[in-house]
C-alpha cells in the first residue's frame, strides 16, 4: 500500500464541514373557528383605534424598526381562540413533544401592513422569556387577501455532524407557511423563524395582515393565579 493510498485510507468518510438540515415541525390547522366566528373576531380586531396599538418590540422591551416593524396590541381578549386552543391542545403536544400541563397564556394582537416584516428570531430566551413553551399564531385578514407576503418563514434546524462544524446562516434552508384567514399554526420557540415583508397597496388598516400571536408558557411563581390556565390540568 502506498503513502498517498493510506492517507486516504485514514480520512474519515464524511466531510468535516457536514451540516445536518432538519425540518422544524409545525401543526397548522385550517378553518380553525369557522364562520361566523372567525369573521366576527376579525372585525374586533379592525375595530382596534390607532391609538391602542403600538409599535411593535423585540425582547417585549425594545422598539427596533430595523428588526421589527409592525403594531401590537397586549389587552386583546380572544377567549373563542383560547377555548378552542384547548380543544386541540393534546394532540398538538403529542406532535411536538411537548407538555403543556396547567401553562398561562401570554398573547397579543399584531397588525402588519404596507413594508412591515419581522426578522429572523427565537420566541424563547433563557433572559427574556424562559417560560414559554408552546408557541401560536393565528392570522386574520380579508377576503379576497388584500396584501401579499407576510408568509411566515420557518428554518430547519441546521445540526453539525462534527464538533466545531457551525452552519453558516447564510445556507438555512427554510419553508413559508402562508398567513391564511381562519388559520392557525404551532411550534416550539426554540424554532428559528420570521416574517416576510408585507405589500399593502391600499395601506389601509382594514387591509392588513392580522396575528393573534402567543404563547402557553410555565406559571411564573411571582404571579401565580395573575393569569387564566390553558389546556387540560395534570391528573
């Protein structure tokens, strides 16, 4: 055997800079609360005055246009979507490996019009908000859609398969999950994900992309009882 042949020989068959891409899991469910329901929650969510929402924040601390642009509003009530969040809640935990056992809701209205996005970012940080567990969107809009965009973007997992091996951001690959009336979807927040830019050409608020955006998350010892439980309760 010659030296160039056992060189070879002690290379190792898969290169060091492998990078295993693996699909996050989402439970999307059409057609979620039906008509007229959806509709009626749709026109509570227009009927919101410019002056109750906000500019949007990142870390629930922080306005930053350049990371995040929309408006939101904390106090929007939605008990129908909670109520039916419920009805599905096993069988999404069963999908996504997850419990979420006597979790307190924490969620908001967010209203994306002409030029808003969201960047790529986690729901769950160990500073900022380590107690969700589950994360929900559901979207709201006019029919016919009355924008385009605002697909919400969720990125494979990128694992290495060698110590040291990171996955440049850059080569994420990805799937859009589009923001359909009536529609709502799950996933962890650990998951890596975003929101496309939005094209409203009327710019009205009416036209706009609408989120009840939230989260099921652990009780907070400081606040417990503060806030409604979700889902079934431990045996």
């Amino acid at each position: 055997m010659t030296e160039a042949s056992e060189t070879m020989d002690d290379r190792p068959a898969v290169s060091t800079d492998a990078v295993w891409r693996l699909p996050v899991t989402v439970c999307r469910i059409t057609q979620f609360l039906g008509e007229p329901t959806a509709g009626a929650l749709l026109e509570r969510a227009i009927a919101c005055a410019d002056d109750t929402l906000k500019p949007s924040m990142i870390r629930d601390r922080e306005v930053d246009p350049d990371y995040r642009r929309s408006r939101s509003r904390g106090d929007f009530a939605a008990p129908e979507l909670m109520a039916a969040i419920g009805e599905v809640l096993e069988a999404v935990e069963h999908t996504l490996g997850v419990s979420c056992h006597n979790t307190e809701p924490d969620c908001s209205l967010n209203v994306h019009n002409d030029g808003d996005f969201y960047r790529s970012h986690q729901d769950s940080d160990m500073r900022f908000a380590p107690r969700r567990l589950l994360t929900f969107v559901y979207y709201l809009h006019r029919t016919p859609r009355p924008f385009d965009g605002g697909e919400l973007r969720m990125f494979d997992a990128a694992l290495p398969l060698h110590t040291g091996t990171a996955g440049r951001w850059q080569e994420r690959t990805w799937r859009d999950w589009e923001p359909e009336h009536d529609s709502i979807v799950f996933f962890l927040p650990t998951a890596w994900h975003e929101v496309r830019p939005v094209s409203c050409p009327s710019k009205r608020h009416a036209d706009s992309r609408f989120a009840i955006n939230g989260w099921l998350c652990s009780p907070d010892p400081a606040n417990r009882g503060s806030l409604s439980s979700v889902g079934r309760t431990a045996p």
